[in-house]
C-alpha cells in the first residue's frame, strides 16, 4: 500500500503567558498513514493530536520536522486539494444557509457550476441535511453543524480526510451517524486520520492507531498487534447458586435481586462454574469473555507517559 | 474567482451588522443637521451643506472603515472559521484580498447611499446636479480604501479594540500631519529639524485626499494635484496591504 501521509521528528512549541514562556507541544512525532485505512490518533487532552493536525494542514508551522501528504509538501495546492478536514467543534459562517456554505466552500475549489449543483445535493443526502438546506447555520444543533461540516469537508471529494473529534459532544444517535460515514469512507478506498479519546469508537472502525502522550507517540501499529486477543478473564452472571459453593472460583459480586457476578480468572475454572450451576438446578444469565480492550491499553500507557 | 467568493462572503457578513446601519443613521441625522446650520448662518448657506455633508461622508466613512476592518480577520481567527478556509488549496494573500475587497465592496455601497443623501438636499437647494461633488467623494472613496487596509493590517496581530484605536490614531494623525509641515520650515537646520522631515514623510498624509474646501469653494485644482493623490493612494494602500500579507503569511492560528 501506498504512503499517504508521511510525518518525520515533528516539533512544535507554543509561548505562552505574560513572559512569552516556551512549551514544547510536539517532541518529535513521526507517523505515516497508509492509503485506504482508517488512522486512529488517540491521546488525552492536552496531548499535541490538534497541534499535530494543525501542523499539517498549514494552520500552524512546525519549528522543525517535514510532513508529505501524497508526496507533495504538505502546504503545496497539490496536497490541499487531495485533503479534507473537519475541525473539533466546528463553527462556521452562521449567516449562511447549508446550500450557501457548501456553495461558498465549492467557489474555493473552483468546482464547475454545473457540477457543484449536483455536489452539494448529494453532500446534502450523504449527511441527511437535504430537509434543512435553506435554513441558516446559527439554527443549526451541535450534531446537525458537525455533519453540516463533514460535507464541506469532502466537496473536494478528497482521498484523505482529517477528522478531529468528530464524535465529541454528540449524542448516540449523532455518533453512530458520523461513524457511519467515517465507515462510507472506508468502503470508498478513502483515507481517513482520526483523532478522537472516544475509544469504543475507534476501535471499532480504526485499522491503525497512534498513541500519543505529552507530545511523543508513545505506540502506534495495527489494533491487532496492539491488543492482546488473550482472554483476561470471563464475567459469569448468574442465579440459584450459594455464595459458599463459589469460593475459590473467582471473584464474586453480589448484582440485582439473586444475581451473582463472578469474575473468573482461570479457564478450567468456567466449565467447573457452568457445572456447578448446572447441579444446582441454577441459571446462567450471561457469560462475557474479556479481552483486552484499547481503553486497558490507553489506560496503561497514558499511566506510564 | 478564489478571492471574489471571499470578498462577496465578507460583503454578505458585513451587511448584515448592525453597527453599519446606526453609523448610516447617524451619517444622515449629520447631512441633515447642516441644513439647520445653514439657517442659522450669516453668509452663503450651499456653502455650509456642502461642507459639514462632505465631512459626515468622509468622518462615517472612515468609522465604518474602522470599525469594521478591524474585526475582519480577528473574527475569523477568534470564531475559528478561518481553520476550514486555510486547509483548503487557497493561499493566504488571497484570503486577505479577499477580506478587503468585500470591506471595500461594503464601504462603496454606504457611501452610495450616504452620498444620495448628501447630494438630494444639495439638490433642493440649488435644483442643478452639482458634478464636482462626485470628485470630492471619489477621493473620500480612496481614503476609505487606505484605512480600510490600515485597519486590516492592525487586524491581523491585534485585538478589535487596540486595532480600532491605533487605525483611529492613523486617522487622527493623518489628517493633522501637515502641521509637521509647517513646523519644519520653521525650525533651524538642526537633528530636530532632521527627524520632523523623516517623520513627515513616514506618517500618512490624509489630506491628500481632501478636496473639499477648493470644490465648495469653486477653486481650480490642477490635475496634477489628482493625480498625485490617486497614485498615493493606490501606493500606500498597496504597502499597508503588503505588509498585511507578510505579517498574516507567517502567524500560527492556535
């Protein structure tokens, strides 16, 4: 696969306060996205993801360190127009209605009228705002603006797209919308560089993920390499059993009514659990294998960072 | 084109502040006001309208100029709408006309209506279209450029408030300037007098651009005089914006 995206010893540094004191923001991120994979950049706030994102979309300049978007230099009009971008929480021209904003953004890539008609209608369908295309941004809620700013972010029709947080603040509905598209995306060959701390959502979609803690990738690669796909241990709800004939079993939680959740280590040690209800004449509710999950890895290493 | 879809974006937004109309009101509640004190002068009383409405064009304008300008690009770095627009293939300069040109587009529309105003009770006073009043607001127009681009250029590093004064202070300063003038004939040859010329010729000279007393009072300008005013005009216009697009090139949008 080819090199999309290619960021080597990235630095960056910010004065802040009265005295104009140094920050080191980025210490040195190196990271490369491959075409056609969906790029989770995960870190806690305060991290570096937006500087980093900023950094390469010519909204800031690095001091030193060298990105290639498509092999162009990253501020060259070849690379902008190849690249898409959906900042965190977006706001936009509030006195312009959907159609007017996407029409506006179109002018700025020179889009044929004939073709830019037919664009901005299907943007419109594509992030389900067709109902609201005359009505003016400032009417907008956060999850329609969020979508509203998905679909000027692929007017260009761009083979990568930059998302930063775009599930922050939405309600679940608003989130499994924009996901949906993020995975449209995939399917359509797209690249897309993810930057969120909602975990469950990027594991979910992201083939490849870069942690990233106080300015330093501290981990990248596939999810798969990442996480262990070991079991941790089985969550085992269950009724009709004493808590005396469970000990040694694992740890036991008392749940709702007579429920009884017990966390088993070992693997012998479920079948010996599964028997014993069995005997008892008790019920098995459910039976959860753990694996590790992004979140225990996230956890570990913003802990150790 | 890139720069034509920002400028008529700006005009968009720019038209629908309020501040533009209250500053509009009060333009004509001026011109109309030098109609009372025109009745209330001994002497000739065209005269009087013409002076105090051409001072309101030139005094609104430039508030307009001001306040305006001066929230331009702080607005779109502050608001963060600026983010979606440099991500995309557009170069910065372009940006920058962009915002200008729609300020310009902006102030050249209110000066049309303030002028008909003007020109309206002008005309119920001497029933003939008066065309020499058309140059003195052209050149009022070419000023309006000027400090549109001023407050532009303080817009790109300044909050609103510090850019509206010191674009107020260019104003100030502009049209007081040529007292410097006098000054330095008057003083001896010395490091004094040295300094006060490399001062007169670095601050801005506003009244380059008034031609309002020698129009109402029917004196002859050569057109030499214009000519020097447009080609100052376009030239300290186009530095103030260079040095915009400088500045604005290098800044980081945190």
């Amino acid at each position: 696969m080819a090199t999309v995206l290619k960021i080597e010893n990235l630095h960056k540094s910010f004065k802040l306060g009265f005295l104009l004191k140094k920050k080191k923001i980025l210490r040195g991120i190196s990271l490369s996205v491959e075409q056609g994979e969906v790029f989770g950049y995960l870190g806690p706030n305060g991290a570096g993801k937006t500087t980093t994102i900023k950094c390469i979309l010519g909204l800031i300049f690095p001091e030193e360190g060298n990105i290639e978007i498509f092999g162009h230099p990253h501020l060259s009009p070849k690379a902008k127009e190849k690249t898409g971008f959906l900042p965190e929480n977006p706001y936009f021209y509030d006195h312009l209605t959907a159609s007017e904003f996407l029409d506006y953004y179109s002018q700025l890539f020179l889009i044929k009228k004939e073709e830019k008609e037919k664009k901005i209608k299907s943007l419109l369908r594509l992030v389900d705002l067709e109902r609201s295309a005359d009505l003016q941004l400032r009417k907008f809620s956060r999850g329609m603006l969020q979508r509203i700013g998905m679909a000027q972010a692929l007017l260009n029709d761009p083979s990568l797209v930059f998302l930063d947080e775009p599930l922050g603040g939405l309600d679940p509905l608003g989130r499994k919308e924009i996901r949906d598209i993020i995975v449209r995306l995939r399917d359509e060959g797209k690249t897309v560089f993810l930057s969120s701390h909602i975990l469950q959502d990027i594991e979910m979609i992201c083939n490849r993920v870069a942690i990233i803690v106080n300015g330093e990738i501290i981990n990248q690669g596939a999810l798969h390499d990442l996480i262990s796909e070991k079991i941790l241990f089985t969550e085992i709800t269950l009724s009709g059993v004493g808590e005396k004939e469970l000990e040694g079993m694992g740890e036991y939680f008392s749940g709702h009514g007579d429920r009884t959740l017990l966390k088993v280590f070992k693997e012998e040690n479920v079948a010996k659990v599964l028997q014993l209800v069995q005997s008892s004449k008790g019920k098995v509710h459910s039976l959860i294998p753990r694996t590790e999950t992004l979140e225990d890895l996230f956890v570990e290493i913003v802990k150790q960072g | 084109m890139k720069i034509k879809a920002i400028a008529l974006n700006t005009f968009k937004e720019a038209i629908r502040d309020r501040i533009l109309y209250l500053l509009l009101f009060f333009a004509a509640v001026c011109i109309i006001f030098s109609r009372l004190l025109a009745l209330l002068t001994v002497g000739d009383r065209i005269k009087i309208i013409k002076d105090v409405g051409l001072t309101s064009l030139s005094l609104f304008g430039a508030l307009m100029a001001i306040l305006m300008g001066t929230g331009l690009v702080f607005k779109e770095i502050d608001k963060k709408t600026i983010y979606t627009i440099v991500s995309k293939p557009i170069h910065r300069y372009q940006f920058l006309l962009g915002k200008f040109f729609g300020l310009v587009l902006t102030l050249f529309i209110m000066l049309l209506l303030m002028s008909f105003i003007f020109l309206a009770l002008v005309f119920f006073h001497t029933f003939t279209i008066e065309w020499e009043m058309f140059v003195a607001i052209l050149f009022i127009f070419f000023e309006l450029c000027l400090i549109t681009s001023v407050a532009l250029l303080f817009s790109c590093f300044s909050t609103p408030i510090l850019s509206s004064i010191f674009s107020l202070a260019f104003y100030l300063i502009g049209h007081t300037a040529w007292g410097l003038e006098t000054l330095i004939k008057k003083i001896p040859p010395s490091f004094g007098k040295t300094m006060a010329q490399a001062l007169y010729h670095f601050l801005p000279d506003l009244e380059n651009f008034n031609f309002k007393t020698e129009i109402v009072q029917n004196l002859d300008i050569p057109s030499e005089a214009f000519l020097y005013s447009v080609l100052y005009g376009i030239f300290y216009t186009l530095f103030v914006l260079i040095i915009a697009i400088v500045i604005f090139r290098k800044r980081d949008f945190i």
